[in-house]
C-alpha cells in the first residue's frame, strides 16, 4: 500500500466533516494522512485523529452537534431511516466503506432490555478509514490449499494485528480464483461492516466476485441462513468470540463448509488451552463429546477408550461423536441421544429422519495418510433419527446444571 492511496483514503473519509472541520482535517502533512486510522468527534471537544501512537487534536476544532448532523445526513446519503438497523447496533457504513462508530443514548427495548432500537441525542462519532491491501494474502495462500481445495483456516492474533485485513484478502482471492485454487463459492459474514463494507446493497471494499455477503446480522443467525438459503463452499466469518458464534462456527463445519475464521487470542498456546468440543451430559449420565472440525475429530476418536461409542450420520458430512462409556453399558436413551447429537451436527439437520452409523471405538479405524476427520469402521450398526433442537439445548441445559 502506498502513502499516496493511504493519504487519498484519509482524504475521502474527510469528506464526510462540515466545512470547517474538513478544512482543519485536510490541513496536515500527506504523511499524517497516511498515518491516521479514526477522525473522531465528541460534542464541546476538538476533532481527534487516531493514529498508531494515540490520539491528536487538531487545534481550532471544537466539535458542536450540528457537526456530528452533519456527518450523519452526508454519511446516510439524507435517508437516515436507511441505516435505522445497523444504527440499532451503534453504527453505520457511508459510501466508500467508511464504518462510522455511533455513541449517545441507546434506547433499549424488548423484555429486560435485551435489544436496542437506535440512538438518540448523538454525542459523538468515530469515523474508520479502511484501507485494502489487495496481495497481503497472496504469499500465505498456498499454504492454505489442499489438492486445489482450501483448508479450513483459524487466523489469530491480537487486537490490531491484521487479522480482518487479511482475511478480506483472502476471501478475494479465493472468490475469484487463482493458480493455486479455482474460483471459490463463499459466503461472507459482515456482521460489523467491516470486511465488506456494504452501502446499499453493494461491497464498498474489493472481496471477490464469488462472494455473496450477509452484512449487519449476528454471526450465529447468519451462519444457518447461509447454510440453507446459498450452499456455499466456503463460509468466512471475523473475530469468533461470543459462545453463539461458536456454535455458528461448530454447524458450518459439521456440514462440511471450509471455514476461514478470525479469532483474539494472544498466542497458539491460549488458542489450545481452550475446549477442544462440546461437553455434554446424557440423561443417564453418560459423558458425550461432538468434534467442532476435522482435526479434532480425529482427536476425539484417538483419545477415546476402546469402548466407547462413536458416531456419525451415514454419507452424510458432519461431526464425530464418543459417548463415553468408562466400560460400562450405556443406556438405550444415552444412546439415542448421541446419535441425535451427531444428526443434529451434521449435514441432515434439516432432515427429518437421519441415518446414524455407531459402533464401538476399536473399530474405527483411520487409513494411512487419510485426510483430516476420514475414518473407516466395520462392523456396526445404524440408528434412524430425528435432529432436534430442543433435545439438544435440554442436553447443554443440563451440562449447565451439572458442570
């Protein structure tokens, strides 16, 4: 990226700002253009820039409502009701993919408050220059595909490393295609706006002709949406945090989506010291673990006892599941629960009977050199089931109880 677009960028942000501020904003060096990342502004204070080493006033800048207005009417295009629901959520995008920030009174609404439905009496605004670095994936990228087929991809780091950065490259360049993997069908989960960037309908920041994006919708409702409304092959999603998002992320991977994820942790070693999968509690009792990927599939199924039950939907791409035995015999209901665990987190979710293979652990078997979560197993039996929501949230309710 070079000074000139970083600067060019900074330039057209200002051009949200009223008269006088946007004559004060465009006042400094090319090289503090380039270097600033936030203009904010705070009612009764001065417009602040944001760079790497802090914040700086710009002298002679002293912030009234009838600014941040302003802003609000050029960054809606004068149609704020358009950007009522992203508002909702403390924020809104401008032509150009600028995120703006929104701060002032919320106005909860819903039983016990749970939702919002805007803000009111705006007190201030932080205004995000986005900047593309089209290429910054491009070295990383081929270490990333399998036989033409990206792998699924966990990109960690902490707070203002880069890591949406590069994970809008990637999707890019997987979207549309390169020397190392063809085009890719993704679906992109913008819950922020900030990969995307959409105005309107449309991208404001480049991610790929392939890529159909769901902007403004939190990651765990996004997910089964795209799932069931645009087959995709790859589905990306930034900054995993919330257990919901977690959850969104266990379904796409139990359908056998590729996932490209970002997620905060300060090392790989905190990433690692975090739960492998879920942890369930059957009705008798019965410990029951579901894989969240491939990888830990396999985990599952080498750390589990030799008598233990493991299952897995029938031709069907989805989760590993080991209902822990500890030698004894499971009950019938332990059993049918963890078949409907493994139906549920699987490509059948939607069925309404799934076939489920189970056996004991020492027949499953992993072929040499087989791909990450491929098994082979002989002999065993199958159970036909019905994936259910409601037993499987009874099911982490009385995990909660118990752990």
């Amino acid at each position: 990226m070079t000074e000139e677009y970083a600067a060019s960028r900074y330039e057209d942000a200002c051009a949200l700002l009223p008269g006088r501020l946007r004559a004060a904003a465009m006042s400094i060096s090319q090289r503090e253009k380039a270097r600033t990342e936030e203009l904010r502004l705070r009612i009764g204070r001065a417009l602040y820039l944001t760079t790497p080493a802090g914040e700086t006033a710009l002298p002679q800048t002293r912030v009234i409502r009838s600014d941040l207005e302003q802003v609000l009417d050029r960054a809606t295009e004068y149609s704020r009701y358009t950007a009522a629901g992203t508002m909702a959520h403390g924020y809104l995008t401008a032509p150009g993919g600028f995120r703006i920030g929104v701060c002032g009174t919320a106005l909860p609404t819903g039983p016990g408050a749970g939702t919002n439905e805007g803000v009111r009496d705006v007190s201030s605004l932080a205004i995000r220059i986005p900047r593309v670095f089209e290429g910054v994936a491009e070295p990383v990228l081929p270490e990333l595909v399998e036989d033409g087929r990206p792998a699924g991809t966990l990109i960690l780091s902490p707070p203002g490393g880069g890591k949406t950065t590069l994970l809008r490259d990637l999707v890019r360049l997987l979207s549309q295609g390169s020397a190392v993997c063809p085009p890719q069908r993704v679906a992109l989960v913008d819950e922020r706006g900030e990969l995307a960037a959409v105005h309107r309908g449309r991208p404001q920041l480049e991610v790929g002709c392939h890529t159909d994006v769901m902007d403004g919708c939190p990651k765990h409702l996004a997910v089964p949406m795209l799932l069931r409304a645009m087959t995709p092959g790859i589905i990306a999603l930034d900054e995993v945090a919330l257990s919901a998002d977690v959850e969104a992320v266990y379904a796409a991977v139990g359908c056998g989506v590729t996932l490209l994820a970002t997620v905060h942790a300060a090392s790989l070693r905190d990433l690692e010291d975090r739960p492998i999968g879920r942890d369930l509690l059957s009705s008798g009792g019965f410990r029951i673990l579901v894989g969240r990927s491939n990888t830990q599939n396999d985990q599952l199924v080498r750390e589990a006892f030799k008598t233990d039950y493991w299952f897995h939907t029938q031709r069907i791409h989805g989760s590993h599941v080991i209902l822990c035995t500890q030698g004894q015999e499971p009950d019938e209901q332990s059993m049918t629960e963890a078949a409907i665990l493994a139906a549920y987190f699987s490509q059948g979710r939607e069925s309404g009977q799934v076939a489920v293979d189970y056996t004991q652990v020492r027949n499953v078997k992993k072929p040499h050199g087989a791909r990450p979560g491929m098994v082979v197993y002989d002999p065993y039996q199958t159970a036909y089931v019905t994936p259910s929501e409601g037993r499987v949230k009874q099911l982490e309710e009385k995990q909660g109880r118990t752990g």
